[in-house]
C-alpha cells in the first residue's frame, strides 16, 4: 500500500517493523523492485523491446494488487508504506532514465529514438522528489495528504507513455502512427505531471494554513 493511500489515523500509529511485515501485499511489492532491475538491464542490453514491454507492463500493473490486498485482509504495514512508494518512483523513474540513455544509440545499424528527453526526466523525477519530501513533512504535522485523481493519472499516464515509448523501440512493431502517439503519450505525461504537482503543491498550501 502506498504511503499517498494512507488517511491521518494510519500516521498516528506508531510505526514498527515486526513479522507482520512478511505478507503477501510486501512480497508483491518487492518482487515488483526485481523486476524492475531486470527490466533496467535489459533496456541497458536493447534488442529485447517486445520483452521489456511485456515485463514494464506487468511489473507496473501489480502495483494496484499490493495495495488492493493490503486493505482488503489488513496487512498494511511500515514497511509496505515505505517500499510501495519507493519502488513505483524507482520503476517509473528508472525507466525513464534508460530509455533516455537509449536515444541516439545504434542497434543493428539503427540509430535509436525513445522520444524521451532530459527534460522529461528531470521534470518527472523531480517532481517526485519535491511532493515526497512535502507529504513527509505534513504528514508528521498530522495533516492528511493523501492521494488525489490527479496522482493516480499521473502515474497511470506515465506507464501507458513508457509502453508507448518501448514499443517504438521494437523493429518488430513498425507502425507510422506510432512514434506520433508516442510523442503525444510522453508529453501528456509530462504535463500531467506537472499539473499533478501543482494541484499537491495547491492543497499543501491550503493544509499548512489551517490552524
């Protein structure tokens, strides 16, 4: 479960990590870190795009399964507060970094184009970091700052454009229409993501002014 899911009370409670931190929803979460490193290195490879799409999107979208499983039988923990967060910055963050790594390089006498930019990565990553950091800081004064629609598209937006931009990496999928989509899906991204941050940086502001 991630930290953005959880209300003012489940902050109150003292935080511990015990054996309760050995359940289904943690194991999800950790083996979705693995699979994320696996996806890096075969990124890091290339030649495998097919392969690293199929794994993005299933690593991705277990991430609502933790969660979802969490809630229903109880089992949120410290540690999965920690770990969901951190791995689903680390998968999405991550992936943006290799593929960035990836434009201009030549594979098979192809030269390579993601259609992700430094600039995307910084705002992307950035982002991240900075709303990070301000949930901590409210969430230790008490205040509720908990997920909104706004986070939840981001992140849903941001792994359609990351398969998007895989896809386009593959000589096995050589569709016209698919580096345009691409580029549409990677921007939009980035522009929800900075609307997303400004609508966390919004109700932050009108949080810290409550007495």
């Amino acid at each position: 479960m991630s930290v953005s899911e959880t209300t003012v009370s489940d902050t109150n409670k003292p935080a511990r990590l015990g054996r309760e931190s050995l359940n289904l929803p943690n194991f999800i979460t950790i083996s979705r870190f693995a699979l994320s490193l696996i996806l890096f290195a075969l990124i890091d490879i290339g030649g495998y795009w097919l392969t690293s799409t199929a794994l993005f999107v299933f690593a991705a979208s277990t991430d609502w399964l933790d969660g979802y499983l969490a809630r229903k039988y109880g089992q949120v923990t410290t540690l999965g507060r920690i770990l969901d967060p951190f791995v689903d910055k680390i998968i999405v963050g991550g992936a943006f970094l290799f593929l960035l790594a990836k434009s201009g390089a030549s594979e098979n006498g192809v030269v390579l184009n993601s259609g992700v930019n430094a600039w995307m990565v910084i705002i992307v990553i950035g982002r991240e970091m900075f709303i990070s950091s301000l949930r901590g800081f409210l969430e230790q004064q008490g205040k509720d700052f908990s997920a909104s629609i706004s986070g939840k598209l981001k992140m849903a937006l941001q792994c359609v454009a990351v398969t998007a931009s895989l896809l386009s990496l593959s000589p096995a999928v050589e569709y016209s229409w698919l580096v345009l989509t691409r580029d549409v899906l990677l921007w939009s991204a980035v522009a929800v993501t900075v609307w997303s941050g400004l609508v966390y940086v919004v109700r932050a502001v009108k949080l810290l002014r409550e007495k």
